[in-house]
C-alpha cells in the first residue's frame, strides 16, 4: 500500500510536468510564435482543448499530498511560502489570460491577456524550477537564491522546448515551421519530465516514511482506485478527440 | 492585525469568493445538462442555443471556481500546517477522494464539453455534461465531509498526539453533513434559477429580439428557484436538530454568526413565500407582466447572499475551534508564518482574485446584455473571415 500510494503520488506529479509542461512551454514562447494576433490566437488554439485536462494532474497531485502525505504536505507548502504564493498566483493569471481572452472584440484586450497568459507561464516554469531545488536541499535553505534560479531557467528551457514540439505537432509547418511526429512529442514530455522525476528517485525514502497510517491509504484506495480506469479513459479520450489527424475542423476556439 | 487575524481573514475572503462561484456552478450545471438534453433529443435550434447562451455563462462563470478553488487547496498547508499534522490522516483522505475521484474528472469532461461542440458525436457529448454535473455533485459531497469533520470530528480517535481515522461510515454519515449536504445543494438550484430567471427578466424588460426564448428560460428559472427553495429551507431547519446536539451555544458565541444566521433565514423566507405563493402560481404570465421584471432583477442577488451568510454562520460559530472540541485554529497556525508572508499571500490572493473575479462578473453580465445571437460557445462557424482562413488549418 505504501508503494503504490508513493507510485500514485510520482506518477501525478510526472504526468503533471509531461503534460501540462508544454501547455506552460506554449505560453511562455506566446509573444515569440505568435507576431500577430490572428498567430496568437491560433497557438492558444492549438493548446486550448488540452489545458484543463493537463492542469488538473496538479490538483491530483495537491490532494494525494494531503490525502496520503499530510505532514509533508504541511511542512512543504509552508517551507516554500513564498514560492507557492508566487505559482499560484501565476497560475492563476494565466488562466484568467486563457478563459477571458475572447470574451470581448478590442485588440487590447486579447492582447492584454496574451501577455498574462505569457508572464504567469514564464512565472510557473520559474517557481517550479525553484521550488525542485529548495526541495532537493532539503527545504534548508531560503527557498529563493541563485541556485534556485539556475534551477527555474532549467525547467523553462525544457518547458519550452516542450511547447515548441508540442505546437509542431498539433499545427505541423505553420507557427514554428517544424513537424514533429507523437513520438517526438513523447519524448519532449519525457525532457520535461525528467527533472521532477530525477528528485522524486531521491526522495523517495523521505516520502515513504512520512506516509499516511495504513487505515488511512485502505480508504483511500477503496474510494479512488476504482476510478482510474475512467480517469485515464477520459485523459485518452482528450487527446485522441483533439489530435491534429481528426482536428481538421473549422471551429473557432472557445480560448 | 495580527499574523493569526491576518490568515483567517484570508482564509475567509478566498473562501467566500470561492462560493459565490461555486453556488453557481452547482446550480446551473444541471439546468445546462437539462437542457442539452432536449437540445440531443428534439435537435430543435431553439433549445440548442439555450444550451450555449446559458453554457457559455456557466463556463465564465467555472473559470472563477477553478482558480479560487486551487488557493483554497493550497492554503490549508500553507497557513494551516499545524491541521494537516494533527488531523491529517482523516481531514485529507475526503479532499484527496474529492480532487481524484470527482475534481480530476469534473476538468477534463468540462473540457471536452466546451471544445468538443460539432466534433464529439452527439449522444457523447451530452454525456459529458451530465458527468461533469454528477462529478460537480460529488465533489460538494466530499468538501462538506471534510467541513463536517471540521465541525463534529467523527469517525477519529486521538492516538500519540495527533487523530487516526477509525471509522470512515461514521465520517461519511456525519449527522452535521447529512442535512448540510442537501441544504447547500438546494442553495445551488436556488441560486442558478435566480440568475437565469434575472437575466431573462432583463431581456424581457427591454423588450430585445428573444422573446421566445427568454418567455422559456424565465419560467424554467422559477421551477428550479422552486425546488431549490423547497429542499434549502426544508433541510434549513433540519440542520438545527445536529447543530444544537454536537454545537449548542454556536450561535449565541459571537454577534457575527447569529447575525450571519438570522439575516439568511429572513432573506431566505421572504423569498421562498414569494416564489411558492407569487411567481410559482403566475409564471405563465410572468413572461408578459412587464412590470415586474425589474423586481426579479433587483432579487437576482440575494440567494448569493444568503450563501455567503449561511458560511458566515457555520464558520465563525465553530471558532475558536478549527477542529471542533480538538484543535484551535491558532495552534493550527504554521509555525514559521511571518507578517511579511502572510501580508505577501493576502495581497496576491485576495487582491488577484478580488480583481478577476469583478471582471468576471462584467463579462458575465456582458453575455446576458449581448444575448444568444452572440455566444461562442460551441458556434459552427469562424467568427469572422480573418480567423476563417486560420481555423480551417486547426
Ligand atoms: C428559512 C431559511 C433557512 C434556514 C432555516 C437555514 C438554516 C441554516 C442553518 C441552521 C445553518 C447553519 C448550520 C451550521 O452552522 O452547521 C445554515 C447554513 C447555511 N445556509 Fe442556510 N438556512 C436558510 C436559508 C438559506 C438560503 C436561502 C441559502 C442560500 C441560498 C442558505 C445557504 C446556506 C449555506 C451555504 C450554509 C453553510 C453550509 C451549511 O451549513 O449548510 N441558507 N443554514
């Protein structure tokens, strides 16, 4: 029980970075694929359908942290107060970027959120980076200093590098030029997964120990184990209704 | 104020605003499932674009309760460390049931519902929203558990300085969730009625193009402010059996929570009267009385409000407990939070989401003002000839 609540822990928070890394990549390069509106719209569109089934893995990973890790959850979120703070509030600004950007006609609007959508990217890449590294000390240290940045731009560029595959395969030739094919998509998620997963590798003795009693994770599983083939259908789902082969419609995007 | 004060005020804030959303979301869930539903069965445009304009206003309104949503799951380890160690083990098993079990599936069918209008195949999607109402209804079951355990800690013993979870019946039967449950639920309906019955009010009143459509909505809005009123003000009253077993002197504490009570049971009344013995026997005319449309706007807002001092009530009554009789919210407190943090987290918090959540509401507004012919939620078409060129490469 131990090990496969740790599994589900680390299998969250990896499929968090593989996925929503390149919707969080996408934003980032925003201004930079998208010289002009009509661009821009259509790289949000690209991305669109995929954002909330990718973001949620996050939530997934908030609740089993409460859920089966309560005392890492509390010393973790309040050791890393400020960079916590600083994710959320990004997340939360692109977000916003993405569902208001269309909800009115003026160009400074849409463009106005644009670069919402592109400061709280670049604001989670960095404060992940940055939290990986004050996790791998050990949460000894301040939670913000120079290796913490090292460790952000680290997570940006394989963030980017991400979006930029990403946007290659869903609009092959147009924004970024390039085609890549899933499994090179594959691949770029593995990129931006690996520095997530390279520290779950080192802490999870730590994780193990601070598990939840074992009354706890019977409930958890009997309540949650029974719905994971329906999660992982409907995520399947998602990305088979919106894969570029059967995309070929002409909707307007709702982002 | 200090540290303490500031925390829970922030807690407070996030968590109101995060039910405003909330409220409605849960109530006009159903009401778009419904009529989607209609819309798959007749294939009549008519119910087709209700289903979009009152969709679109839920989904404005769902990006609200997702973002206010994500900082209340953070803030219980970010300024509440000292529950998640003491109560833990029990307190975070519903939340974690909640954002797997009902949340993670909530998000993903929303987002095949929004993006797959003309693309999923009919019956499918249909089925989506209905999924994503069921998991909206499931994941409010798991919140008020968790709140629940909060008010009456059930199910838990004390061992070795922190609970441990003993029996999950006793924790998922919690007689301060069985009538609160319902009581919320019924608020949601109330709620979602009450703003598509305002907005269709509006239209009517300024006499615009869909006449037909709102003559619709506004009476489909009173039905379901109906049934909501019945099942709030029913279980309303239910409440007060557990309330005085497991929290006798709740309301009697502080001015605020008898306060916060007192003006929901008036708001409450006033308007359950006047829907069962006024709108209710004249909605069929109610579309045509003119006169009174603009009184159904004026109302529109009060069961917002009557939710937001129901939680007043629940909430400040339980202090200075976090976990009643167990846990006091300032030994709850993380122990390394400072001034500066917290002063940091309240301005980006509240004064983030405090922003967004007044141009939400304008936009929301916006939809109504602007009426069907203006949605783009689930429209067939490019909405204009620059974007044609590009969507057909999508
Ligand atoms: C005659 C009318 C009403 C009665 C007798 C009533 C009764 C109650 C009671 C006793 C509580 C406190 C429970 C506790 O402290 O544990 C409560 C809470 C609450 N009420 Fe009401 N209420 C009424 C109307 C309304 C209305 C109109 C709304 C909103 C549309 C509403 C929304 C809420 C909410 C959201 C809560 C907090 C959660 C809960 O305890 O259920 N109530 N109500």
């Amino acid at each position: 029980m131990d090990i496969l609540w740790t599994g589900v822990f680390a299998l969250l928070l990896v499929g968090y970075f593989a996925l929503e890394g390149s919707g969080i990549g996408v934003g980032m390069l925003l201004p930079a694929l998208g010289r002009t509106q009509p661009d821009r719209d259509r790289v949000v569109a690209a991305m669109a359908p995929f954002v909330l089934a990718n973001e949620v893995w996050l939530v997934a990973v908030a609740g089993v942290l409460f859920g089966a890790f309560p005392s890492i959850e509390g010393e973790v979120l309040s050791g890393l107060y400020p960079l916590v703070v600083t994710l959320l509030v990004s997340w939360i600004l692109r977000d916003a970027g993405l569902w208001f950007r269309r909800r009115l006609d003026g160009h400074a609007w849409r463009a106005g959120w644009d670069w919402m959508i592109c400061l709280g990217s670049y604001g989670l890449a960095l404060s992940w980076g940055m939290a990986l590294v004050a996790m791998a000390g050990g949460l000894s240290g301040p939670p913000i200093g120079l290796p913490g940045l090292g460790g952000g731009l680290v997570v940006a560029a394989a963030f980017a590098f991400h979006g930029w595959t990403f946007l290659s395969w869903r609009l092959p030739g147009q924004v970024t030029g390039a085609s890549r094919t899933g499994g090179a998509l594959l691949a770029s998620a593995g990129v931006a997964a690996l520095p997530v997963a390279v520290l779950l590798a080192v802490l999870a003795p730590w994780l193990l120990e601070h598990i939840a009693p074992s009354a706890t994770l019977n409930v958890l599983s009997v309540m949650i184990l029974p719905f994971a083939p329906l999660m992982l259908g409907a995520q399947v789902w998602v990305w088979r209704t919106f894969d570029p082969r059967r995309a070929a419609d002409r909707i307007p995007s709702f982002f | 104020m200090d540290v303490l004060d500031l925390a829970r005020t922030q807690f407070a804030v996030t968590g109101s605003l995060h039910f405003l959303f909330v409220v409605l979301t849960l109530g006009l869930a159903p009401l778009v499932a419904i009529m989607h539903t209609r819309h798959a069965m007749t294939g009549r445009p008519a119910h087709e674009r209700m289903t979009r304009f009152w969709g679109q206003i839920y989904v404005i309104n769902y990006a609200l309760g997702i973002v206010t949503g994500l900082v209340m799951e953070f803030q219980f380890g970010m300024s509440w460390s000292g529950l998640s160690h003491y109560a833990g083990d029990v307190f975070g098993a519903p939340l974690a049931i909640e954002t797997l079990g009902a949340f993670f599936l909530e998000s993903t069918f929303l987002g095949l519902w929004i993006f797959g209008w003309h693309r999923l195949p009919r019956w499918l999607h249909l089925a989506c929203i209905w999924l994503v109402t069921l998991t909206a209804y499931v994941s409010a079951f798991w919140i008020m558990v968790a709140n629940s355990f909060l008010q009456n800690p059930a199910g838990a013993v004390e061992r070795g300085g922190h609970l441990v979870l003993t029996d999950f019946g006793a924790l998922v039967t919690n007689p301060m969730l069985t009538m609160a449950l319902p009581h919320v639920l019924g608020a949601g309906l109330w709620t979602g009625g009450f703003v598509v019955m305002g907005a269709s009010a509006y239209h009517l009143f300024r006499r615009t193009a869909d006449r037909e459509f709102f003559t619709g909505s506004l009476r489909l809005g009173v039905v379901a402010a109906f049934v909501g009123s019945l099942v709030t003000v029913g279980f309303g009253y239910a409440q007060f059996g557990p309330v005085s077993l497991f929290q006798p002197d709740k309301f009697n504490g502080t001015p605020l929570a008898g306060l916060g009570l007192g003006f929901m049971i008036l708001i409450g009344q006033l308007l359950q009267a006047l829907i069962m013995f006024v709108l209710l026997p004249t909605v069929y005319w109610l579309p045509r009385w003119r006169w009174a449309h603009p009184i159904l706007m004026l109302i529109t807002p009060l069961p917002f409000l009557a939710a937001i001092l129901g939680w007043l009530a629940r909430e400040v009554g339980r202090q200075p407990w976090l976990v009643h009789g167990r846990l006091t919210v300032a030994d709850a407190m993380s122990p390394g939070l400072t001034k500066g943090m917290i002063t940091l987290s309240f301005v980006g918090f509240v004064g983030v989401l405090g922003l967004l959540a007044v141009v939400d509401y304008l936009l929301i507004a916006r939809t109504v003002r602007r009426g069907p012919a203006a949605v783009t939620l689930g429209a067939d078409g490019p909405a204009d000839s620059t974007e044609r060129a590009h969507a057909l490469s999508l």
